[in-house]
C-alpha cells in the first residue's frame, strides 16, 4: 500500500500543474462575472414594476377596481383611451410596450352572471434577448391570472347555490386569450409555446457553436505546439511555401474538422432536445405552423447570414488559436494556453442567454459588444426577429477581425519569433540534475 500512496502522490502532483490550475481558476473568475452581471439586473427587474398597456373597453366600477387592484401588485399600467383594438395594438407597439390586455364590453356582467369571460391578452416579442425579457413577456398572463383569483374569490362569497356547471366557472371565471406579434405579422397562440420553440432555435446554435469553438481551438493550438516541441515546425518553415499559405492549410484544415463536428453535434442536440421536450408529433406541427405564421423561421437568406457569420465567428476563433498554440511549450502546456480564446467565448455564451445588454451600463455593453464571439450568439435571434442591419455590422467586424488576426499569424510564421516565443509561468521551477 505503500508504494500505492507514494506513486497516487507522484500522479496527483504532476496533474496539478500550473497549466491546469490556472485555466481552472480563470473559469471561475468567469462564472463569478457572468454571475453578479446577471444577479445585479435580476435584483434591478425584481425592483421595478412590470409595464403592462391596458385598455377597458367595459368603464364599470368591476373593470376599474381590477385596474386598481393591478397597479397595486407590482404592475405599471399604462391605460390607453377606448378606440379600436387595432388602434390599440399599433399604439403599444409604437410605445416599446411588451405586454397588453383589453378588459372587453360586458366583462362585469359576465363575472356577476357566472358565465366565463375571456381577456384578450397581447405579447409583442421585439427584443432578441428572449429569456431576460421573460417577465415583461408574462405581465398580461400574471395579471389575467390574478384578475382569475380575484373574481373568483368574490364569486365564492357572493354565490349561495351553485350548480355543477357553476362550481367550474367559480373556479376559474377569467381566462386569457392570447395573442401574439412578432413585427407586423400576428397570431393568435399561447406565447409560452412560441417562446419555448424560439429558445430551441436559438439556443441550439449557439451551444453546438460553443463546444465547436472550444474543441477546435484546442485541436490547432494543440497541434502547432506540438508542432514546435517535437521540431517538425522547423522543417515546415523551410519548405519553399509561403508562409501565408502555411496558416490558410491549417485553418482550413481546422475548419472542416469543425463543420463535421458541428454536423455531428447538431444531429445528437435535436435528437436531446426532441427527446426532452416529449412533445407529439401533431403538437410540434401546430407550432411550426404558428412561428411561420409569425415569420418565425430562417429562410434562405437568413440561413445565408446565419452561415456566414457562425463560419466567420468559428475563422476567428482559430486564427487566435494558432497565435495562441504558439506561445505554448508543448501540447500539454497548450491546453492551459487556451483559456483567453475560452474567457471570450463563455463570457458571451452566458451572458446573451440570461441578461438583457441593452440594458446594461454603455461601458459595459461596449465591452461585450467588442468580443467577437457575442455576434455569433446573437446571430440567430437577430434573423429571427428579421434585424438584418446588425448582422450586416456584424460580418464586417468579424470578417475585419479575421483579416487582422491572420495577418498578426502570419507576420509571425514569418520571424524568428515562431520557434522561440513562449510564455511560462514564473514559479515553475526547473529542476538541477
């Protein structure tokens, strides 16, 4: 047992290397960024009262206190006066405003008559961070659920001899019916399927894209690196090719590497994902049926866009992967050697998902918005949403951010430099034989 100890001791140091702590310790600085970004915007949206556009086509003393009884539990209401309800529609749209609802004609005597009466409920999707934007999107559905209650409540005090069919309607007397816009197209649908198939779209991309990025990166990193340890980097460069030629090969080469794996992945995720939800066949249909309705769906120019800026995004990543592979020692140094290219990449990732950056401070947005990697995740949403203008700002970025990083890779394949620069960790210490 003994020597089981002295060898287990022996493994456990060599693993934990600099190499590996280092990355380890910089993934949690991530989290913790990423997590006090979206803690402290939680805390701001928890703070503030939702906005919610209301129009009361009944004026009864009901409908008047349920307005009241609204703005007493956390909800801004903005009342719009009584005209159409296209008109009204056009005017929340026109205010940003995310969520609606219309207090019909005779919605006191329905309540007061024991009949169900149904609140049409409006959500107007115009904002690509979908999950951070979750609480504006649910205000008609959380107040119509509240109207619920209270109706109920006073039903249940107020009526004496309930029949059967009576006990139902008691139960639940107000119900929504909703109805959703994506720009000027409109469907009448339950906006938490339309919302749940949007995230499945969207969020599919960008984590197949995510474990692309990372394992292709560390493929070329790990291969120039191993490249320059066992000297074979030295016979390359003197070959009689140019050294421009040298770094397209290998980002090429990386890149198809890359799109077998993103076919791979983006096969096993919908077969997860199809799996997971458990929905039938009719009911996804019905949705598909609703997001095209809505325009909710790639065509081929926004598979084109969506094409081009993920294989711009993924170009990126590799032509910092090779700067990167270079500074490394060897293929296992490289591993740790990585971590920017991986801050880059995580930061984004989560970010996008979870927080409104629109909502953030100029300075930070800015940030966020100078990693290349941020337009990448926001690519699919914005095609959604038919945002083209900002996937336009985008390509150019990404593909001005490529132009450079090659140039600074192939200004160094073609220097001294390439066989000699390194970065290692000042408290390695080598040992004196």
């Amino acid at each position: 047992m003994k020597k089981f100890f002295v060898l287990l001791v022996k493994e456990v140091k060599e693993a934990l290397t600099p190499q590996m702590i280092v990355p380890f310790l910089v993934m949690v600085a991530v989290f913790y960024f990423v997590g006090n970004v979206a803690g402290k915007q939680q805390e701001e949206q928890a703070k503030k009262s939702t906005v919610l556009a209301v129009m009361d086509e009944d004026q009864s003393v009901t409908s008047k206190g349920d307005i009241t009884f609204l703005s007493q539990n956390n909800f801004s209401i903005k009342e719009y006066p009584v005209t159409s309800r296209e008109d009204f529609v056009l005017s929340v749209k026109k205010d940003k405003v995310s969520s609606a609802l219309v207090i019909p004609k005779g919605f006191e005597s329905k309540i007061r008559s024991v009949k169900v009466q149904e609140v049409p409920t409006y959500v107007f999707i115009n904002n690509v961070s979908f999950f951070a934007s979750m609480k504006n999107y649910q205000a008609a559905d959380s107040a119509v659920a509240l109207l619920d209650q209270l109706a109920s409540d006073k039903l249940l005090s107020s009526v004496s001899d309930k029949s059967a069919a009576e006990v139902g309607v008691i139960k639940n007397p107000v119900r929504a019916s909703d109805y959703v816009y994506v720009g000027d197209k409109s469907a009448q649908a339950n906006f938490a399927s339309v919302i749940a198939f949007i995230n499945q779209q969207i969020f599919l991309i960008p984590t197949i894209l995510f474990f692309v990025i990372i394992i292709a990166s560390q493929m070329i990193a790990t291969a120039v690196a191993e490249e320059k340890g066992n000297k074979t980097l030295e016979t390359l460069l003197s070959l009689p090719v140019k050294r421009n030629i040298i770094v397209s090969a290998k980002m090429v080469a990386a890149g198809i590497v890359s799109l077998l794996m993103a076919a791979i992945y983006m096969v096993g995720m919908q077969s997860y994902m199809g799996g997971l939800t458990g929905q039938s066949a009719a009911s996804v249909g019905n949705i598909k049926a609703i997001a095209g309705q809505l325009g909710l769906v790639f065509t081929p120019t926004g598979y084109l866009l969506l094409g081009t800026v993920l294989f711009l995004g993924v170009l990126v990543a590799l032509a910092i992967a090779i700067i990167l592979g270079l500074f490394s020692e060897d293929a296992k140094s490289a591993q740790g050697i990585i971590t920017p290219l991986m801050v880059l990449v995580l930061i984004p990732y989560f970010l996008t998902i979870f927080v409104d950056l629109d909502s953030l401070s100029p300075v930070l947005r800015y940030f966020i918005y100078a990693i290349p990697f941020t337009h990448v995740f926001l690519a699919a949403p914005n095609i959604l949403l038919s945002n083209f203008t900002p996937l336009i700002y985008s390509i150019i970025y990404l593909a001005a951010l490529f132009v450079i990083f090659v140039y600074i890779a192939t200004k160094i394949f073609s220097s001294d430099y390439v066989l000699t620069m390194k970065i290692s960790f000042p408290w390695k210490k080598k040992k004196v034989l």
